[in-house]
C-alpha cells in the first residue's frame, strides 16, 4: 500500500485539506473560511489580513500533515480564483512554501474544470444520463465543465469569472440587496452565460459542487443541522431551488445566519452565489440538480495516485 497523501485546494472563500491513506480511505477531510479573495476584484491584491487568515490555516494544516506522516512529495496544494488574479500572489506563494515545503499551484481555469470533475463523478452510486454537466460555483468563478463519458474526462470547459465572493462584493452594499443590486449581480452572470462557450442546455444530468450548492442543498432538505451524508447525491426539484434562491436573496445577513445550516463564513456572500446556481439551471432545463459533496478536493488527491 502507498504511503498517505494530501490534497489541499485553497479557493476565493475556503481553503480545504483532505488526507488520505494508501489505500484511498479518508483520515482527515476539514475546511476552513478564510476569505483570501476579500477585495481582489477591486484592488487586484491579497489583503494582509486575507493572507494572515490563510497562513494560520496552513498552518493547522501543516501540523495535520506532520500527525499523519504526510511526504511533501505526496502533497498538492492546489490555488484557485484568487490567486490567479492578485498581483502579490508572490507573497502567498512565499508564505505556503515556507510552511508546507510544497510549492503551491496556481491551476489555469481549465486545469480546475478538469479536476472538479473528476472529483464530482467518480464516486456517484449511480450512472447518470449523459452528457454531464458539472457547475461548481466559487467564490470567485464559477466552471462549467461537460462531459460526454464519465471515464474520458470533459469535453468542454470553462471558467467564468463570477462566483459568490467577487458578485457580493462587486454589487452588495445593502442587507437585504435590494432590487437594483440584485439586477447588476444577474447581469453579471448573464453576460458572463452569454460568452461561455459551455451550453448548459447540452445536459442531460447536471450536477452541482462545492459550498454554495451544498448550502443549497442543506436547506432545500430543510435539514436541523449541515449533515455531509444527508446531503452526497441528493437529487434536488429544480422549482424548490428556486424557490430557496429568492428566499435567501430576500432575507438580511442575520436571518441567513439564524438557519442551523448555514455557516457562519458563507452567509454573507450566499445570496449571490445562489443566483448563479439559478441561472445555470434556468439555462439548462434541467428539472433536478444531483448534488454530489465530492468535488475538486476529490480530484486533486485522485490526481496524486
């Protein structure tokens, strides 16, 4: 059996670590908010306090990697949206090296699609119609990834700019939104729709990932509390994701932290996140969504075998 590896992709909103025996099963799978994208839409840099949030991560994370006996050479760390858009991204990738003795990757945005699907489907229970959409809403971008075959990869993708983080930040100065910035965030996702070269019309299945969709998930299931298992391979009536979409738009940053599924660090920003997930699916025509908590974490590690 090989020795353990880890995966670790640090996005817009979230950093996630997942480690892994030789044999695949997980021995620790955890995720931190630390917001590394705050502001790099407006100012084209990671703030100190976004990167001093990062780092005390990566640190937790190294001292797990050390616990499990964890080969620098059996690590990919793998970044994202923000740091593919910030001009000191030096500094950040300074600071990972220096705790982790791993160089972090700065993925292009086909390299992500690729690796966010290969996480979404690999462990589905059951094979879906094809060709197959994968959506996974960030903080700030969104893929949209098809794939004729489960096993060949995808056959189209891509990566627009527009996730929950860089939208609430680029439109949202009020709590609740009101009707005008609700309408910038959705011209936003429109026109970035518009260019994508992805057709979500071309699915057959869609299946949503990551912590927007999830959230999603958790309160279309009306669950008491965020439950991983209850949520993996749901399938969702498009109409009651709708449904929860203007709900969420609507209510103010306090009632969204008030639902026991919500997490503290993505109530904020989840309201347009939400919207993007609405506008995917309306293009579709899709009738359900088939959540799958398996994502681009998944892939990574995959991807070290």
């Amino acid at each position: 059996m090989s020795a353990a590896l880890a995966a670790i992709d640090c996005g817009t909103n979230t950093v996630k670590l997942l480690v892994q025996d030789g044999g695949g099963a997980d021995l620790v799978r955890t995720a931190r908010m630390v917001r590394l994208g705050q502001d790099v839409d407006r100012t084209g840099r990671l703030a100190e306090e976004a990167l001093d949030r990062t780092f005390a991560a990566v640190d937790e994370y190294a001292a797990l990697l050390r616990e499990h006996a964890v080969d620098p050479a059996r690590t990919r760390f793998c970044a994202t949206s923000a740091t593919r858009d910030a001009a000191n991204a030096d500094v950040f990738r300074a600071g990972v090296l220096a705790r982790l003795g791993v160089e972090p990757e700065v993925l292009s945005g086909t390299e992500e699609a690729a690796l966010a699907f290969a996480g979404a489907v690999r462990h589905l229970a059951v094979e879906p119609a094809l060709p197959v959409l994968v959506v996974d809403v960030g903080g700030g971008s969104t893929e949209l990834v098809l794939g004729e075959s489960l096993s060949a990869g995808p056959s189209a993708a891509h990566s627009m700019d527009v996730g929950s983080v860089r939208l609430h930040e680029r439109h949202v100065r009020s709590d609740p939104p009101t009707d005008a910035e609700v309408a910038a965030v959705l011209a936003d996702v429109d026109a970035a729709l518009d260019a994508c070269p992805v057709d979500p019309a071309a699915a057959a299945t869609v299946v949503g990932v990551a912590g927007t969709v999830t959230t999603l998930a958790a309160g279309v299931l009306d669950l008491p509390a965020y439950d991983r298992e209850a949520i993996d391979q749901a399938v969702l009536d498009v109409d009651a994701v709708h449904a929860l979409v203007a709900r969420l738009v609507s209510m103010t940053r306090a009632e969204r932290l008030a639902l026991p599924w919500m997490h503290p660090g993505r109530a904020d920003v989840i309201g347009a996140g939400a919207l993007v997930v609405g506008r995917v699916l309306e293009r579709s025509g899709a009738s359900a969504l088939l959540v799958s908590e398996s994502d681009i974490l998944d892939g990574i590690a995959w991807s070290i075998r």
